[in-house]
C-alpha cells in the first residue's frame, strides 16, 4: 500500500540469519536497553522524503523528520511544529515563519533555506522524486517538471527565502486547504549534507525527528536510536527502535507470544478470531484513514480500451464484501462504498454509498457486465498481491472464488503472488502487471483531496494504475481552487462520482489499524494513519 500508497508490514530469528543471536529477544541489557523491537519491511527506495510513497519508508521518515506541521496522534489535526505561523490573505501567497532552535542532528541549523532546498530538490523533474507532483501548486513547478522535454529551470519561481526564518510561497492557484498538507513527508527539511554527500546521506540518513539512524541491514534491520538533543515538544520516550524486517507477518506474531517481539502492527488475519485471547488489553483495534482497493492498469487495452468500464464495474460487482470482511477479517474491515475513509467523517468528505450499485455485491448484474464489456481477458484474470505482509493470500483467494462462483468457473480468477512488498512495488512502478493488483491508501493527511488526487488525478505521484480523466481531472482543479470548504468537499465528491462511472479501482473495504504488543512496553498506540506513535512508547 501506499503510503498514502499503502503500503505493507513485514525476520524472525530462526530465518533471517543477519540478525545476531542477542538482538532477538526483547531488548534488554547491553546497548539494546530500553529498545523496543518491532515488525518493519524493506521500503521500496532510500529514504529521501519526496522519493518516499509507502508506508514502510514513511514510518521512518516520521522518526527521523519533522516538518513545518505535525498531524495530531489522536486527532490528525495538522498542528504546528517547526513553524511559527503559516500567514495568507488570498489562499494563494503564503509567508512561513519559523521557530527558533530547530537543528538537525548534525547540528546543522535548520532555516528556510533547508525547507526550499528541499522542495526544489522534489520538485525538479531530474532527480525522478516519486513524491515530485506534491509540488505541482507552486508557482514555476511546470518549468522544472514539464509533462514534455527537459526542465527550462533548476528552482521553482515561487519560493522566495526572505532570511533564515522567513520564506514565501506562492501557489499557481488559490489552495486555501494547502498548509494542511505540509506535515506530509514530502515536505521534510533537508540538510546541506543531502546535497554535498548525496551517497553518504542515503547510506545514514541525517533529519531532525526525535531519532537518529543508527544503521540499516537490508533483509534485516534498521536500528534507530533516541536523538538526546532533539529540540522538538515530543522528545522519544524510549531509549530507540529497532525496525525487523519480516517476510511474513504470521512469523512476526509468533515472535510477539514468544517474547521475541515487541511491537506488531500488521495483525495476520489468520489470528483476528483468538487475537483477543492471546493479547488481552495488549491488543489494539481502532479505525483508521486506509481503504483497500484492487486497482486496474488502465494502460493495459484489455482493460483500459473503449468500453471495458463496464468489464471493471462487472469485476467489482461480483465481490462479496460483506461476507469476506466479516469471515475473514472478524468485522475488523468495513465494506468500502466510497473512496475514501469514514474516518473523514460527512463533513470532511467521506459520504456512504457514493459509489452506488458498483460497490454492490450483484451476481447477475456483475455476469451481465462482464460480458458486454468483452469477458475477462484471455479467460484469465490474475490478482497480483505481495505475499509477505498483510495476509492478502487469504483476502485475494476469496475475491477470486467470488469472481469465480458468480461466472461459473473455477479459474477465471487466480491469484499472484509476489515473493516481496519491495519486487511487488517496482513491477508497478514499471507498469508491468497484466491484470488487476492490489493496492490501497493510508491517508498522507486528513482531507478528501488526498485520498483523490494523488491516485487517479494523471499522472499523479500514486497514480499506479495510469488512470487519466479530463473531467475528473476539472473538477479536482476547481476543488482546490474552492475556498469555501463545504463547496470543496461537493467538488470532490464530484470527481468521486467519475471513479464510480469509470472504477480504475475497486473499493473493497475500509481498514481498522490493528497492532499488538508485548508486556514490557506500555503507553502503545496507533496515531489516525494506523502507524505506531513510536516516539510515546515507553518501556518498563
């Protein structure tokens, strides 16, 4: 899944032979003491915060960044951190104002030139930043990102840094909403040392979060140490993390009933219906801004061509959600019949059955538009998953002999599967699946534009099945413009009404974060993005 992309959660000592005998119990005694161990997969790229669109990566970036805003753990309310204050009188020129004291860990002060730099950095079309359309509402940002043909400018036009505190934005539209976007990972500081030693910086990367990179095995583990100069309010209540990798979260589980484990925050769904039992109050269950959703590479003529929105709508409609999400899931999922999240609320866009009858579960009515859209291609349809992380096996076979039972067949649909979350994200990112593939989001920041634009708006950041709508597109662009929120909210809910006519992606179920952990560590949850508030955990 994406972050925002949504993203995956992933090893055990038994299997993963990098991992020293010693790191694998529950972190006490030696440097370890008041280390929280907890389940992490590989992200797909370094860690730069523009290059960075699943949850994996983002979990870290949220450990070792802070940004201009920081989205309440409780309330995901964007709330300021490194500004002072975010200042406009047209929703189109901003001034942000810093606060005094913020370093990097290297010591490094950090001023707005370390917020402009960044942004130039993400934005420039050179670098291939996946997070680079983030940028797309600052002034100059079609000059060094054109759609066609090389970069005519190396820095937006659009920032001005006035001095080491002061900088100026100004968007190439009114985006009255636009702050609230800025506590999302693409908008990070970066230090000078990015830029003079780009290689050694990717190896450890330097932020200014309330931990520090103490190294990174691929396979195995990223160590993350408490940062004791940190200058911000939420100051790690631990001693750090230590991040192990897993290649299946069932493994992950047994390792957290052995002991062996601190933190998980992937519950397998083979364990939802004794969790309770195992776990006790240790066991944590709360909604969360994720929709899970099968998405269609629309760059594929059998499944993009003229006429095939009946074929998707048909595929969507012979999906039995109800029964999957309360079978397999124990009524941890909620059927999605929207886009976005409930977690939104009505006046935050989330709207029940926006989708209409092609979230409904229709047998005959899902045969009837398979066949006038053309009939699954070739006979066979593939439902592409990553099988480390997240139980999908269990939830994609069972969409699969939905599909099948409503076409009567007994392989119309099948799974594949692929090894890891990391092989899984680069044959998306090449545009190379045949068929239908899951995806998902984990909501980057609180507003019904993200759960919109970053997917299906062209050519956006997660744009992963290359879905391209101008009227969709329109009506994204008005809405941002829109300072009226309640007319903003319409707008959108608008361009959700496009998905529904069209469905380059399938709403499957909305998400509850879940989690579980062991008994030496306390003050555990999950923040309204299901990510483990890691810095507030303490250990006994």
């Amino acid at each position: 899944m994406r972050r925002g992309a949504m993203h995956a959660k992933w090893a055990v000592c038994a299997v993963t032979v990098a991992l020293v005998a010693t790191a694998c119990g529950g972190g006490g005694g030696g440097d370890s003491a008041g280390v929280i161990s907890a389940s992490w997969g590989d992200p797909q790229n370094p860690l730069e915060p523009a290059n960075t669109n699943e949850v994996q990566g983002g979990k870290v970036l949220e450990m070792i960044f802070r940004g201009l805003k920081k989205y309440n753990p409780k309330t995901a309310a964007a709330e300021n951190v490194v500004a002072e204050k975010i200042t406009t009188e047209d929703s189109q020129n901003y001034t942000v104002t810093l606060k005094d004291g913020w370093t990097f860990s290297n010591g490094e002060k950090v001023t707005a030139k370390s917020f402009v730099d960044a942004w130039n950095y993400g934005a420039l079309l050179d670098n291939k930043q996946k997070n680079a359309s983030f940028f797309q509402y600052i002034e100059g940002f079609e000059k060094v990102h054109p759609e066609k043909g090389m970069p005519t400018a190396k820095t937006m036009s659009g920032l001005v840094v006035k001095d080491d505190k002061t900088f100026t934005v100004k968007l190439n539209q009114k985006f009255s909403t636009w702050p609230e976007m800025l506590g999302y990972s693409a908008f990070m500081p970066l230090p000078q040392a990015f830029f003079t030693d780009h290689d050694a910086w990717l190896k450890k990367p330097i932020g200014n979060g309330p931990y520090v990179v103490e190294s990174y095995t691929k396979g195995s583990a990223m160590k993350l140490r408490k940062w004791e100069k940190y200058p911000g309010p939420d100051k790690a209540k631990n001693g750090g993390i230590d991040l192990r990798v897993y290649t299946d979260n069932n493994t992950a589980y047994t390792d957290l009933q052995a002991g062996n484990l601190d933190l998980v925050d992937d519950v397998p769904a083979a364990q939802l219906m004794n969790v309770k039992a195992d776990l006790g109050d240790r066991y944590i269950n709360q909604p969360a801004g994720i929709i899970q959703t099968l998405t269609f590479p629309m760059y594929q003529p059998a499944w993009g061509g003229p006429g095939k929105e009946k074929l998707r709508r048909g595929v969507s409609m012979a999906i039995n959600r109800e029964e999957i999400t309360k079978e397999i899931f124990q009524n941890t999922r909620t059927p999605a019949t929207d886009w976005t999240s409930p977690v939104l609320k009505e006046d935050g866009g989330y709207k029940e059955g926006l989708c209409g009858e092609a979230c409904e579960f229709n047998p005959g009515k899902a045969k009837q538009l398979i066949e006038e859209g053309g009939g699954i291609p070739g006979g066979k349809m593939t439902l592409a998953y990553n099988a480390d992380t997240g139980s999908h096996k269990t939830w994609i076979d069972a969409i699969c002999n939905s599909i099948n039972k409503t076409l009567d067949s007994d392989n119309a649909c099948v799974g594949a599967p692929f090894g890891t979350f990391a092989d899984f994200r680069n044959k998306i990112t090449a545009k190379q699946m045949t068929g239908p593939f899951r995806a998902g989001w984990q909501m980057d920041y609180p507003l019904i534009q993200n759960f919109l634009q970053p997917l299906y708006y062209t050519n956006a950041s997660s744009n992963d099945g290359k879905f391209s709508n101008a009227t969709f597109d329109k009506l994204v662009d008005e809405a941002n413009a829109e300072t009226d929120v309640g007319e903003a909210v319409s707008m959108f809910q608008d361009a959700e009404k496009v998905l529904a006519a069209q469905m380059p992606a399938i709403p499957l179920w909305y998400q509850n974060g879940s989690g579980g952990y062991s008994d030496r560590i306390g003050d555990v949850m999950l923040n309204p993005f299901s990510v483990p508030v890691y810095n507030e955990i303490t250990v006994s």
